[in-house]
C-alpha cells in the first residue's frame, strides 16, 4: 500500500467525513485524484464502510461489559457467535485464545439489564460467563497507526 493511501486512511479513521477537496490539501493531492484513491480503496475492501460515533451516555446506554464466555458442554458445536447475533446489546463478539472462546462487548442501561443480559446470553448459548464492567474509558476507536 503506498504512503499517500495510508495517509488518507489515517485521516478519514480520525473523520470519516472529511471531504475529498479537505484531504486533498491535507495529502498534497487534487480533489479528483483524492477521490480516485479512495473509490479504489473502497473498491479492493480497505475501507469497508463509514459510522457514526455514538455518546452511549446521550441514548442511555452508559454501561460498558466485556462478558468472556466459554462452552458448558465443550463437546458441543462452537455456535455461539450464530446463537447470539441478534442480541442487540453486543457491540462485539472475538474469538480468543486462552480459559475462554470469546469476549463480548456490551452496552447496557444498567447494572440490572447487565444482569437481565448475561442470563440471556448463557440461556440462549449454554455457556459460562466472566463479566468485567468498564469504570471509565481513556480512549477508544483509535485511528489505526498505518
């Protein structure tokens, strides 16, 4: 990947909105050819889409979990990302190495609809679970160092 791609992804993970005329005095490039690039980039699946940065406190989902879970029977099927996709509180779902197959992330309304969430999560997936809830967040959704 050439350095100029790499600069325009640097910049639009820190402001997915950047117009193309903006990237360009920021890359030394001309509008058309910064919006070239970034087709491109689209096109081959680098930049795979553009979100909004939510404030979870403003829509009343203050709480943050992470839920590592693992298997009850170990025999059975490793489904659990399918068996949980629907559930709207996950923000993320990793397979990891380690006690557990993997760590959920969460976003909930309170301690009690935590509680409502894990027991849905081990009924709907029959496994065990390990929660740690996130006091504060120093940062996040951090550009990528490209």
């Amino acid at each position: 990947m050439e350095d100029l791609d790499r600069q325009i992804l640097r910049l639009l993970a820190g402001n997915g909105r950047m117009s193309y005329t903006d990237l360009g005095k920021e890359t030394g490039l001309s509008t058309s050819a910064v919006h070239q690039r970034v087709r491109r980039l689209e096109q081959r699946g680098v930049i795979r889409g553009y979100a909004a940065l939510i404030d979870y406190e403003a829509i009343e989902l203050p709480l943050t979990a992470f839920i590592s879970i693992k298997p009850i029977d170990p025999s059975q099927p490793d489904d659990s990302p399918d068996l949980l996709a629907d559930v709207p509180e996950l923000e993320a779902c990793h397979s990891v190495a380690g006690d557990e197959n993997y760590i959920l992330k969460v976003r909930c309304a309170s301690p009690t609809a935590l509680e409502e969430l894990l027991a849905r999560i081990r009924a709907k997936a029959n496994v065990s679970t390990r929660t740690v809830i996130v006091l504060s967040t120093s940062y996040e959704q951090r550009p990528p160092a490209v």
